[in-house]
C-alpha cells in the first residue's frame, strides 16, 4: 500500500472510533478517606449528559454516555435519551448497582439469602427496561461479591447462585440486548471474589452463549498482569465485550486511562488493531471507567480520551508487512524495534490535523478551557445537591 493511501486509513480508523464515558466521572468522587466537592459539578443525570456532551464537542470521537443505576436514576428514561440526543450524544452502556444497600452486607447475586438474591436479580431486570427506555443495548454486570474469611461461605455453593442469577438475566434479554460481564481481582471483599479474574467471567458467559460477553476493566488486575494477552485471547475466542479504560498505579485507583502506563495501553491497542476492532463495527466497546477525585473532570475526561486516541493512532503506525516478516524469520529484536518505532512516534501533529479535518479545534484541552464553560456552569449550578457516590 502506499504511504499516502495508508495514512488515509488510519486517518479513516481514528475518524470513526468511538470512545464512551461515565456519567459517573463528572460526578463528585473520592476515596474512602474523603470526597472532595468541585464546584459547577452537575446536581441530575440531565448536567452530567451536558457536561459529558462537551466531551464530545471537543474530541468528536465520545459521542456515547454509560449510565450507572441507581445513580442516573430519573422518572422518565425517554427524556433524558432526548436531553442526550439533542446535545449530540446518546446513552450507551447501563451499569448496575448490586453493592449499596445493607441488604448486601454478604453478597448479591451470592448472597446466602434466596430473598437477597432475588432483589439483586430484580434489580437487574429492572436495568433491561431502562435499557429499552432509554436505547441502550448493553447492561454491564459487576458483582461486588465476595468474602473476607476463608469458612465464610461456601466458594462452589456461590458459583451456582452466580450462574442461576446469569441465566435468569440471561433468559429476560430481547432483541439486541447483551450482557457484559466484568471481573475484578479483590475489594470490596478481601479473601475471595466471586468473579476475580477473566478466566471466570470467560467460562460463565460461553455457558450463557452468544449475548454475553467479558468486560476488561484495566485496573482489575494483580500487578504484571499481561492485559493484551487477555484482550488477544478473549477476541479470538469472540468473547470481548467491552473494555473499562483507566489506569493504576498500586489497585483500582481509577485514574485517567494511559496516565500511569502509556506503553501498556499502547500494547493493548496494538491487539485491537491486529483483530481490526478499532471502530464500533467490531461489537467492542471502548468505555472510560474513571473517578476525578482531584483533577477538573470534564478536561480530565478530554485527557482521557485523547490518551485512547493517541495510542490507537501509534498501534495504527506499527508497518504489520514489516513486522510479520521480522517474526517469520525470527528476527527477534528487529520485530521489537519495528513495534517500537511505532510507539516512539509522536503522532500529534497527525491528530491535531485530523481534527481540523473533522471541523474541530487541533487542541481539544485549550478549546474546552477557553470555552468558559467551567466558570458558566459554576455560576449556573448554584442550588440543589452535587451528584456523587449514591446520589
Ligand atoms: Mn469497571
């Protein structure tokens, strides 16, 4: 291919990526320590859309908002899909929430109590009529499941109230409606997790078949952890569903995707762009799963994004020819320092291009922050309670 014609492939890849975004990271958040309050935070599910919308206006490629239930909880799921429309997003992924009431003190959907689990399922069904609401096709499952103490409860007794809950939700799906299942290794519960790793979620959603599919949260890992081997595995076997994009430095600290290790995500987008699962056609979702504890949210949501895009953009780069040659004939370091130069490659200057291409700013971060969006909205969300953590 010539030079040329490939950098309009690539150009063409990046124009149609879709990054998605939490409405929970425009909301308040913190740590177990404390929850820092920012001013001009949104009060309602209706302010975090307009603020996630700004997202989009700058970068182009996030038009997709994931609710979190029952934090985005509304009286009417149609209008707030018509606030989203009218801002130029819509909603993407609907999370459920199985780990606030005291009711789960010992588990959800594990719980030893049948009536326990029966509300957790509820609860779950209850998401598949927002879903239908509100457009969504995704319901995202995270259990925070577990125990503290080894005798606690019984570990296969729990697999089996997992999978009976998986196949009741399994079984309420129509149409289009699919379920990603999402492990992480450890916390809330500290000795055992009901779903820990991607072995787990692998083996219970091929039991449940083709509408349920694994979630990657990046940060759900032990340290070390070979994430792109997991994402190379899972597409092959056609069980990738979405990914939860941030980064960490110790456990699941929720910081801004490709902040902590830049390479890593890099190495991750090189097996998305192996498997040509780039744009939205690939059924892989590409979610942000992030807390702003102490940064500006909507700019570090900017950032964020614009980390996914610049690793893509290099992964796009790696010259496959060459590569697959150099590997044919065991060219050990030769392979290396082809994938390398791609990484090394400052691909702004191919971006920022690229946005003026599609009508935007070339610097998204200095586009929103001459907006004076921030110090409107300051000024205008005065009144009522800031959204955070169960609000
Ligand atoms: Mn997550």
């Amino acid at each position: 291919m010539s030079a040329p014609r490939a950098d309009q492939r690539v150009r063409e890849t990046l124009r149609n990526q879709r990054i998605e975004l939490p409405s929970w990271a425009f909301g308040n958040s913190g740590t177990r320590f404390k929850v820092f309050a920012q001013p001009g935070v949104p009060r309602d599910p209706f302010e975090k859309i307009a603020d996630a919308a700004q997202v989009q206006r700058y970068t182009g490629i996030a038009p997709l908002v994931s609710l979190h239930i029952p934090w985005d909880t509304v009286e009417d799921y149609g209008k707030l899909a018509e606030h989203a429309a009218a801002l130029g997003v819509s909603i993407g992924v609907i999370n459920s929430n199985t780990f606030q009431d005291d009711d789960y003190r010992l588990g959800s959907v594990c719980h030893p109590d049948p009536a326990v689990r029966r509300k957790a399922i509820e609860h779950l069904k209850d998401c598949l009529r927002i879903m239908a609401a509100t457009g969504s096709d995704a319901l995202k499952l995270w259990f925070a499941d577990g125990i503290n103490y080894p005798g606690q409860d019984d570990l296969t007794d729990r697999q089996r109230r997992l999978a009976d809950a998986l196949d009741e939700v399994y079984d309420a799906l129509t149409g289009e409606q699919r379920i990603l299942l999402e492990y992480k290794l450890f916390e809330p519960a500290f000795y055992a997790t009901d779903v820990p790793d991607w072995g787990t979620a692998y083996a219970h959603t091929l039991r449940l078949g083709p509408k349920a599919k694994v979630v990657v949260d990046t940060g759900h890992h032990a340290p070390h952890t070979n994430i792109e081997f997991i994402v190379a595995f899972l597409i092959a076997q056609g069980k990738l569903g979405a990914f939860d994009f941030n980064s960490r430095f110790y456990a699941d600290d929720d910081l801004m995707v490709g902040a902590a290790d830049p390479f890593q995500l890099f190495r991750i987008m090189n097996e998305i762009v192996l498997a040509d699962a780039v744009t939205p056609d690939s059924g892989i979702g590409f979610m942000l799963d992030q807390c702003h504890n102490i940064e500006p949210k909507i700019q570090a949501q900017i950032r964020s994004v614009l980390n996914v895009q610049e690793a893509t953009a290099k992964a796009l780069l790696v010259d496959r020819d060459a590569l697959a040659l150099a590997q044919r004939e065991g060219d050990v370091l030769g392979a290396n320092a082809i994938l390398m130069d791609a990484y090394n490659t400052d691909v702004r200057p191919l971006l920022a291009d690229l946005r003026v291409e599609m009508g935007l700013d070339p610097d998204p971060v200095a586009a929103y922050r001459r907006s004076g969006y921030l110090e409107k909205v300051i000024d205008e969300r005065t009144g009522g309670v800031a959204a955070g953590w169960g609000a």
